[in-house]
C-alpha cells in the first residue's frame, strides 16, 4: 500500500459512520481481534474500544500491547478461564452501574475456544446486554481458504492431550458428514496427524491452515495418508499455529436409494393389487382403473423429491 492508498483510507466517509452509530450504555461489548495480522482489526472495533470504560482481557500484557498499537490506553479486567466466575461478579456491577465494557481475548472471537463464554452466560442472566462485533476467528479464516466442498462444517475445537482419550473420542467422529475444523497447538501437529490417519481413511482429505494471515502462512491440502509426511518434510512445520480442516464422511445415498426403492415397491404392488391386478402381468384392466398407474407414478416422484430435499438440506 502506498502512502497515498493509506491517505485515502484515513478519510473515508465510513469511518464517521461508525462514530455515528448507536453504542448503548450498561453493555458488554464483545470485541474480536486480529489473529496474527494486527490491521484485521475492524474500525467499529477500534472505535468501541476507544469509546470503553474498561476492557476485560484474557491476558493484560498482550491486550495493553495491541491497544498501544492503535494509541488506546484503558483500564484492563484481567478475565481468563481461572477467574471468568468472579470477574463476571465485578463486571455485573460496574455494567449496572452504566459502564459500557468490552470483553476480548488473545487472539480471535472470545468465547470460541478462549475464555467469554461464563461472563457473556452471567451477564445475560442478569437482564444485562451484549453486543457482538464480528471479526476474525481462525476456523472461519481457515475454512474460507481450506476449498472443501460441504455446507456444513462441524467446530470440533482442541482434541484431547491424552492419546487413549483421543482415539475415542476420533472415532466418534467417523460417521460425520460435516466438513470437521480442530484447533491443535504447534507441539502436538504431529500426534493429531497420526491419530487422524489411524481413526480415519487414508484418502479422506485434510487441510492444514499454519500461521493464518501471518508472514509464514500455509495452507496445504493432502489425502491423510500424506499428512504425517508432509509435516516431517520441514522442520518449520512444529511450529507456529494450525487449525486442521477433515473433510466429512460421504453421504450414505446408496443405502437411502435401496430403502427408498423398496417402499416404492410396496406401495405399487399395493395399489395395483387394491386394483384386482397382479403385479408383473399385461394390464388389460378398463380405462379407469388404467388411470391408477400415474398415480402411483406420482407418488413415487413426490417420496423422491422428498428424499432429494431432505438429502440437499444435509450436505
Ligand atoms: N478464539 C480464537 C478464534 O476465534 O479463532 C481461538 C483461540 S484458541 C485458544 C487458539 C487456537 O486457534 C490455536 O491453537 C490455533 O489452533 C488456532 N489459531 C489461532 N490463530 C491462528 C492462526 N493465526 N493460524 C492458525 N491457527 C490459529
């Protein structure tokens, strides 16, 4: 970006809009921050945390760092997974006393995998309000770029430590259809690799999305029988931070197609039988029982779309 294009942004008519818009007192405010680039801050974010009597933070240091960035200078709550309890007492109190306070962690969404959700649950609770400000979070970052074909995708988040826990709990997951997204941690890449290719088949594909809108980004996608290779091949790999992107089951459509023949075939040979006629026989019946063959043909077109719904919906 040249210094003119960064010019032209600083005067953009959008950023009064975002000061013009409507940020309610006696609010919790949850505020999403960059996941490693810091310019993936949004303006209403920044803004809001302008704007704030507090801000509650996972960690002091690393929030105090990112504010300073953008020249922000707060009191901070520190609120993370040891203390959400408490805090959310304290910060009841000063919200009911009219404060507006923001709520943030680390890196990303609070509340998704990070510390959030028993504060947002208890200031709820107390008839308090919550506004949301959308912004980055690694699985939808990760998934964006992962080019996996499916609708859905289920959050599974960080797989157990222990490797007997993880086993099971993978093989819980065999028969999912939905596109899979897990957070792992650098130092245990290559267990979930391994554990992945022994609960799963070897040609199911998976993406690891490494160091997500940082200066080593990678997002490489490979059947599982390559994953623990791909991982060994540079040294680098160990490191930095990974979501890991498992493409779903396949959609079990031929059984439903047998199951879905077999009814229609109970249904012809009943209605056709109701009309005195035995099935597989020439059909020397007057015209209007004649007349009952469309309609079983219609049926069967209605239980097929009916099926082709409820399939389109699952995938
Ligand atoms: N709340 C965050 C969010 O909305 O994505 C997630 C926090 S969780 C404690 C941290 C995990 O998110 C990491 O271990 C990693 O799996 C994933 N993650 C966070 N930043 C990432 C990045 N830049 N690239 C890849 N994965 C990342």
């Amino acid at each position: 970006m040249t210094d003119q294009d960064s010019r032209a942004i600083s005067t953009l008519p959008v950023l009064g809009e975002t000061a013009h818009q409507a940020y309610p007192s006696a609010t919790l405010y949850i505020v999403a921050t960059p996941i490693g680039n810091v310019t993936d801050i949004t303006l209403r974010a920044l803004h809001v945390l302008s704007l704030v009597d507090a801000v509650a933070c996972e960690d002091t240091r690393n929030t105090a760092q990112l504010m300073t960035r953008f020249g922000l200078h707060k009191p901070l709550i520190a609120a993370h997974q040891h203390n959400e309890r408490e805090v959310a007492e304290t910060l009841i109190a000063r919200l009911q006393a009219g404060e507006r306070i923001a709520l943030v962690s680390d890196a990303g969404t609070p509340g998704v995998s990070d510390p959030g959700a028993r504060i947002v649950d208890a200031v709820r609770a107390a008839g308090l309000r919550v506004l949301p400000l959308p912004g980055a979070s690694a699985a939808v970052t990760a998934l964006s770029a992962s080019g996996l074909v499916n609708d859905q995708f289920y959050f599974v988040g960080f797989l157990p430590a222990k490797a007997k826990q993880r086993e099971n709990f993978l093989g819980t997951l065999r028969a999912v259809t939905a596109t899979m997204v897990f957070y792992e941690a650098p130092h245990r890449i290559l267990d979930c690799a391994v554990a992945l290719a022994a609960a799963f088949e070897p040609e199911r594909e998976v993406v690891f999305a490494r160091e997500l809108t940082k200066m080593f980004e990678e997002i490489h996608r490979c059947p599982l029988s390559e994953a623990e290779a791909w991982i060994k091949a540079d040294p680098h790999r160990e490191k930095g931070e990974f979501v890991v992107l498992l493409a779903g089951a396949p959609a079990a459509e031929d059984e439903q197609d047998v199951e879905a023949e077999r009814i229609l075939k109970i249904l012809a040979d009943r209605m056709l039988g109701q009309a005195g006629r035995q099935p597989g026989r020439p059909d020397h019946r007057p015209q209007e029982k004649r007349a009952l063959r469309p309609r079983v043909a219609v049926k069967r077109r209605r239980l097929i779309g009916d099926r082709e719904a409820s399939s389109r919906s699952s995938t």
